[in-house]
C-alpha cells in the first residue's frame, strides 16, 4: 500500500483541504484531497461518489485517480498532480501580460475532448470553470474536480438539482429546471469568454438568465466569437454540441494536427 507524505496545503474549502503529498514508494507528487468528518454510512456514500466518478473515467484530458482511503473522520481522495496550476492561474498571467488566443484555441480543444469523453460516459460535470481545469508543464490540460458530478441514465435523461458556481452555472440550472449534458457546454462558453476578455461574461442573475453579456472586441478571432455566441444561447438546444465544437470549427484543426489519435 502506498504511503503519502504531505508536502503543502494548497486548497481548502468548506468541507475538505487539498495538499501537495509526495508518494514513498512511487517517488511521485499527487493531490491528496481531504473530505472532513465523515461518520456516518450516509455521508461516506455519498462523498465516495467523486472517487467512483474519477476511478471510472479514463482519458488523456481528465485528472486521473490514483487511489482513496477512509482514515476516520476523513475521507481522502489521491489524484493526478498538475503542476502548472489551472485556467485562473492562466488568466491571472494573461492579465499581466497579453492574451493568447493560439493557446487560448489550443487548451479549448483539450477541454471539448475531455467533455465529449466524460459526456460520452453520460455524465455531466456541472462545475465546469477555470479553477477545475488543471494544466501541465507539457502543456496537457485536465478537467478536473467531479464533487458535483452526475451520471444520467435512459430512464433519467436530465437532472433537476441545483449545483455548481454561480456565475458559470447555465440559465435552466439556475431556474431550477431540466438539464442535460447542454449545460456545460454553457459553462464552457463563460469560461472560453473569460480567458478572451479577462472578465466573466456575468456579474449578475439576471444577466445570466437573459445570456446577456458584454459585446466581445471586434479584434478578437473570428471563430472564438462564433464559439461564446453558440455556446452562450440561453435555450440549450440551440447550443452547440462537443461533437459540433470538435468537428465543425477551427477546433478540429487543432485536434487533427496536435491528437490525431482522438480524430
């Protein structure tokens, strides 16, 4: 059994920590990620469920799981490390210095073919945004982060719940109303708008509910705009699909020359 020796706290919220943890047998650095007070079978349930998730999932394109143990009252989850950070490290950096729209397209791409993966799973992350995308020093870019993850099935095609941040979160999820794979698709045009404009597309729910954003500079490429407009539509099935991201803009270009083996 691998032993974990913890090197730094990086993250903490309200019902867990992340730490920076060193593997004694393998000789690598993971994410050790701590679910506080966990003592009831009902609670260990339920917060296995991310573990399930990402045991589950195998792509290039999503943070691998390595391995999850209960070590009374926490439960503690050990995933890939990235060590280059996520999309708001990026665009804490675009800020300083000026905007990217080739790595912009180039870690987009990466994004699309983890959600068609992960969609193709029927499962809907539902917490799609920059802090959830992890990147890598070879420049692979990982969805991260399922907590709030939910898989669908034939008899259950949409989820009501209300979950995810609001301000990425889709307009029938904030109203409370059936929402399928479409309503990260909506998440992944506010942060696609973000990492162009160096602003979230909304600062309020009603903005949000109406998709009413700031109109994007002219300057800006042509099929990025093409891409927050399709994919910020409020009815979602006027969105584009992953498929149509991937296959039917300049996306697929990137795809074929830089994966071809996910062609």
């Amino acid at each position: 059994m691998e032993c974990y020796k913890k090197i730094s706290q990086i993250g903490y919220g309200t019902y867990g920590s992340a730490y920076l943890v060193f593997g004694q047998r393998s000789k690598r650095k993971y994410v050790l990620k701590e679910i506080h007070n966990i003592k009831t079978i009902t609670q260990y349930r339920a917060c296995i469920k991310e573990a399930r998730f990402l045991r589950e999932l195998r792509s290039p394109f999503v943070v691998s799981h390595m391995d999850n143990f209960y070590a009374f009252p926490n439960l503690c989850i050990v995933m890939e490390y990235c060590d280059c950070g996520d999309l708001s490290d990026l665009i804490r950096y675009f800020k300083r210095t000026k905007v990217s729209e080739t790595k912009v397209s180039f870690y987009l791409a990466q994004i699309c073919l983890g959600l068609r993966y992960i969609h193709s799973r029927d499962v809907i992350h539902r917490d799609l945004k920059p802090q959830n995308v992890f990147l890598r020093n070879d420049g692979i870019v990982k969805i991260g982060d399922f907590g709030l993850a939910r898989k669908l099935n034939y008899a259950n095609a949409f989820a009501t719940t209300l979950a995810g941040t609001m301000l990425y979160m889709s307009p029938e999820m904030f109203n409370c109303s059936p929402y399928n794979c479409a309503t990260d698709i909506w998440s992944l045009g506010s942060m696609l708008f973000e990492m162009i404009t160096l602003r979230r597309p909304f600062e309020n729910a009603e903005d949000l509910l109406l998709g009413r954003y700031p109109a994007l500079r002219f300057e800006v490429r042509r099929e990025l705009r093409y891409i927050i407009y399709w994919t910020l539509q409020v009815n979602p099935a006027r969105r584009l699909s992953i498929t149509s991201l991937i296959n039917n803009t300049h996306l697929a270009g990137i795809v074929q020359k830089y994966f071809p083996s996910q062609c």
